[in-house]
C-alpha cells in the first residue's frame, strides 16, 4: 500500500493552491464584503448565496447546510475522493512531486480509482486527437468535420479525436502505459471481449466529454461507417467518474462566460456547442446522451448565481422531438430563479446547420430571448384542442391555467392570464384571470417553503439563530448578548489573532459559557494559542482544525473562521471591548456565586472559610471596577 503524503507537502499544496481558484472552478463567487466571496452551495440545493469563502485563511464555510473546510475538503466533497486523491489532484495542478512516508513515492498503480480513471481518460483524450490529426485512417472524421465547417484548428480548441477501427488500438496503447485490465474496463474506454478487454469505441469521431473543473471524464462518439452497427451516437457508460445526467458538454469552455453575462445556452448536441462557440457564443452548452434536467440545472444555478437577470435560451430543433424536448425542459423551469426561452432557428435547422447555410451572425442571433419558455409551452398546449367548441375551450383552459399559474413573475403572470383569454376565445377575461390565481396560491401553499424561507441567514439572522452543530448541548441563542460577545470573541481569535493575543490565551475554557464554544476555546489552545497565529495566520488555522476533538468542534471552528466579524472597522479597540465584555461578564458569575457561599456561610459556618470568601469578593469587585474604568488596560 502507498505509505502517508509527507506533511510538509501537504501544506505546500495548501499554501500553492488558493482555495477561491479552486471553488471558482466550480461555482460563480462574488465579493460578500470583509474579503470574503460568496456564491451558491454546491452540496445543497439553494436560492440565494449562503456559501463563503476566505481566501485570506484558505477556508470555505455554508451557512445554510454547515459544510466547511479547507482546499483539500473542499474537493474531497465536491468530487467524492480520498483526502490523498485530493492531494494527489491539487498537487498535480500546482506541479508539486509528493512524497510518501512509508514506502517512498508513490508508484502510479498505487494511486487512488478516480485519479486513475481520471488520468486514463486524459491519454485516451490525446492519443484520439492524435490520430484524427495524423493517421490515414481518420480522413473520414476530418471530411465529417470539414462539411460541417470546423477546420484543424477548431478541432483541437475541443479535443475532436478520432478512434481506429481495429479491435484494440487504445487498450494496448493503456496497458502500454502501466493501466490494468481491470482499471480499463471499470474507466469504460474498454469493455469484456472473448479473449480479454477491447476498445469500447472504434472507427468514431471522438468528442472528451470534460466535468467543471476540465477534466476528462467520458467521450461522445459519433459513427462514421455504414459498417457500424451500433448506434449513431455512442457515450460513455455510467462510471465511477461519469454520470452523464451530471455532466454538460462544453461547460469547462463556457463556465466564465455564463457567469460574467448570466446567461447560458442549452443546444442539443456536440457539433452545436463547437458552431456556438466559434460564431462567439461563448456560453453554448449541451446534455450527453439524456434529457436537460434536475442535475444540470444546478450546475448552471451555480454559474449564474440566480439573479434577476440571469437568461437561460434553449435552442431546440423544430420538429416534434424538438418541441417535446421543450415541453420538457419547461417541467423544470421553476428551478431556476433565471428567466428561461426557447429559440428555434428558421426551417427547424441546428446552430451547426445554420452556421453552415447563413453564417456566424445568424447563429449568434438565434442566441438572442426571443420567446419565453412559457409561452412556447402555452401555445403547444393550447394548439392541440379545437377551440371552436366550448367543451374544447374548457379543456384546454384546465391544462394551459397551470402553465400560466406556474410564471415567477406576478405582473406578467397576470398580463399572460389576459392573454390566455383572448387565445382561447374566452370573453370573461377575468374568469382566467382569477383561475390562475387560485391555481398559483394553491401551489404556493403546497409548496411548503415559499422564497423568503429560502433566503441565506442575514448577519443579524445568524446571530439570531442557533448554530447547528452536533452535541452542543441546549440550542444558543444569539440574541442572547453573552453568547453574542462569546462569537464575537472567538471570531477575532480566529480571523484577527493579533489584535487579542496575548490576553486571550489567558481566558479560562471556563470563561464560554456555550458548550460549542468552551469545546472552540480548548481546541485553540490545544493548537497552541492565539499567540501562534500571530506569525503564521493560515498555519494557526490548520492547527486549529486539526486539533479539534469531533466533526462538529471543526464545523464550529470553520464557521467561525469565516463568518464576517460584526463591526465595520476591527481593531484594537473594538478587540478590547470584547474582550472586556467577556471578563467583565465571567467576572460577575463568580461574585454570584460568592454572595451565594456568604449567605451560606454567614449562617453557622467555619469563620475561617467566611474570611477568605469575603476578600475573595472583595478583590473581585476591585478588579471590576478596574475593568469598567480602564477597559482592556486591565486585563
């Protein structure tokens, strides 16, 4: 077995590869102030950002669902490997060489499954682009490319290859390259023949099919020769790393583009992608092999943030699967918070189709919102009912109401309503109106949760509701000043080090009285105290993770380490009166507690105890007083 990743090396990856490049890859993130970034979580479905990252520390931490880390987390989770695959991946990416404490480096077969399959795809991605670029045999995949207008160069923007037709060119060519029979088949690039693993795909122009982050993770192969008797498109089988109702062609191309406009186009397939991109519609993306759903719009949520003026244009072709595929692309529509359209270009031709007959502009302008996606679905509906009877007018009223019920804006929901009845040839135009209003609230109420429950917590929200960690005892209250200052407190140790230290590390655990942070405050002063994050801030914070005795100290330490401190200018006054607050407050415990011993004691008990009890209290008051008039001098 490998031996462990050095430690040293593990900070280099941490310290080589910043954590906003890497979430970045994945979402769209904005500035959320205190020079943090938010965007929307990737390991829950949301409406709005709760999702932040701090950069300055390497830390991400969701408000909403509580999953938090560092970089290396981060990508354990959002692409479900090993702590030393993600390492591995990182390490790669910042052109670090690991080394493995028990055993000497790390030989490839010893490597972690996704890293492997990951990388077989990647030299199966070359070795295709290779021989559609230099072999005889691949001819036929350049003349399908050059009829459709892509040249060389358009074929190597996207990594177009091309597979022999022999039995098993590629599997040799892997096997060559130190890739077991077993990997090879479980990767999906070959599959069990009579004697051993063949070539999944062969005699196919081949389209790497790349996940968010770019990597290669699966292929599209179209057919070339009449021979084949397969089907004329041919993906990758479902696989450790490719799930294909998870992935959209061309979205590591497009992702920077969608997020910097809001808006992304959904075209139906590879060659569609390459004419959108190359006549400057740089946001084109397509499914692979499936029908656009649940799994693909979040990946689009994410880009687009869900503001108000996201668009989202499908473009499907015009005959009756294109329009079926748009009915059911509607049945999502309300997962978006972005408005949504349909495009059908004219004589129901594809982007590839019509930048071949009218040019670059013309596929560019069918990019442009023409119909919402509503009203295109309105009026399939609405097509299919003779309207000249009245029981035809009712029935297409009862399925084409729900439609209208379903429109995220109200006001247009209603001028649609208006709309609607003069379609159908309804005279009582507000009859329809008031149907589609019944039908809306109901499905509000239905609903459950309606949008403003699905709002992130704001500041003042968090500090109003408790935070969610396992075993921490009774639910805090952060409208509750003491556990509000005990926050505070531990933010500035965390986030500001060297604006408390070195008094805080002289806070007893004793001094928090919320289980969650007395666990918080131990755990720092494990990981050697606030002092230590003075020198070396983002180390101080790995420390501090590491030491934490349970998922959930760690939760609440990530947490912490990134919710923004409550006070528009931090410094060392403000750090003072925390500070001051905090003692001030342990301070008065304890003179409770000691009027309640004098009470007992001065009814018979040993003079003695009584002395030391009452110039106990006695110093504590002074102390107090001391505390009230010079503030944090006194500490």
């Amino acid at each position: 077995m490998a031996g462990r990743i050095n430690d040293e090396d593990v900070k280099a990856v941490r310290d080589a590869v910043p954590i906003d490049a890497v979430v970045s890859e994945y979402l769209q993130l904005r500035n959320a102030g205190g020079g943090n970034l938010k965007g929307l979580c990737p390991f829950h479905d949301e409406k709005s950002p709760s999702f932040q990252v701090s950069p300055g520390k390497g830390l991400f931490h969701c408000f909403g669902c509580q999953e938090g880390g560092d970089t290396i987390t981060f990508v354990m989770k959002v692409d479900h490997l090993s702590f030393s695959e993600a390492v591995e991946r990182l390490a790669a990416q910042a052109g670090i060489t690991l080394r493995y404490e028990e055993g000497g480096y790390n030989p490839a077969h010893q490597r972690g499954e996704r890293i492997r399959l990951v990388e077989a795809h990647k030299i199966a991605a070359q070795w295709y682009a290779e021989q559609l670029a230099s072999s005889p045999e691949a001819e036929t995949g350049r003349v399908f490319l050059a009829e459709r207008g892509f040249d060389q160069d358009a074929a190597v923007h996207f990594g177009v290859g091309y597979s022999p037709q022999g039995w098993d060119h590629l599997t040799r060519y892997l096997r060559g390259k130190g890739f077991s029979d077993k990997e090879l088949v479980l990767s999906g690039l070959s599959q069990d023949g009579r004697r051993g693993p063949i070539d999944r795909f062969r005699g196919r122009l081949m389209w790497p099919i790349r996940d968010i982050g770019g990597e290669v993770v699966g292929f599209g192969a179209r057919k070339l020769y009449e021979s084949d008797n397969g089907p004329k498109y041919l993906n990758t089988p479902e696989t450790a790393i490719y799930k294909k109702s998870q992935v959209l062609y061309g979205i590591d191309l497009a992702k920077k583009e969608i997020a910097k406009s809001s808006r992304a186009v959904v075209v139906e397939g590879y060659t569609d992608v390459m004419a959108c991109h190359l006549a400057g519609v740089r946001t084109a993306i397509a499914t692979c092999g499936t029908a656009f759903g649940g799994e693909h719009i979040k990946i689009l949520r994410r880009l687009l943030m869900d503001n108000g003026s996201a668009r989202v244009i499908f473009t499907f072709d015009g005959d009756a699967a294109g329009q079926k595929a748009a009915l059911r692309a509607f049945e999502d529509d309300q997962k978006f918070a972005a408005e949504t359209y349909i495009a059908i270009a004219p004589d129901g031709m594809d982007p590839c189709e019509l930048r071949l007959a009218k040019g670059d502009e013309a596929v560019a302008d069918l990019a442009e919102p023409r119909t919402p996606l509503f009203e295109f679905a309105l009026r399939q509906v609405v097509s299919r009912y003779d309207l000249d009877t009245s029981g035809g007018r009712a029935a297409a009223l009862d399925e084409a109401a729900p439609i209208v019920a379903r429109i995220k804006n109200s006001g247009a929901q209603h001028e649609v309503a208006v709309e609607l009845a003069g379609l159908l040839g309804i005279l009582d135009t507000q009859f329809v109106v008031r149907r589609v209003a019944q039908l809306a609230r109901w499905a509000r109420d239905r609903g459950g949760r309606g949008p403003a429950q699905d709002r992130p917590r704001g500041a003042d929200q968090q500090w109003a509701q408790a935070p969610r960690t396992a075993n921490s005892g009774p639910a805090l209250t952060l409208r509750n000043p003491v556990y509000a200052a005990e926050r505070e407190l531990l933010k500035l140790a965390l986030q500001r080090p060297e604006l408390v230290s070195p008094a805080f590390d002289a806070y007893g655990v004793d001094e928090f009285t919320a289980p969650p942070y007395a666990a918080v405050r131990q755990t720092i002063a494990e990981a050697g105290g606030a002092e230590f994050g003075v020198s070396d801030p983002q180390e101080y914070l790995v420390r501090v993770r590491e030491a934490a005795p349970d998922d959930a100290a760690r939760a609440m330490v990530t947490e912490l380490a990134v919710e923004p401190i409550l006070r528009r200018t931090v410094d060392e006054t403000y750090a003072g009166t925390v500070l001051v607050q905090i003692r001030r407050r342990a301070v008065e415990r304890r003179i409770r507690d000691i009027e309640f011993q004098m009470t007992r004691l001065s009814s018979g008990g040993d003079p003695g105890q009584l002395a030391a009890v009452q110039n106990e209290m006695w110093v504590l008051q002074q102390y107090d007083q001391s505390l009230r008039e010079r503030g944090a001098a006194a500490l």
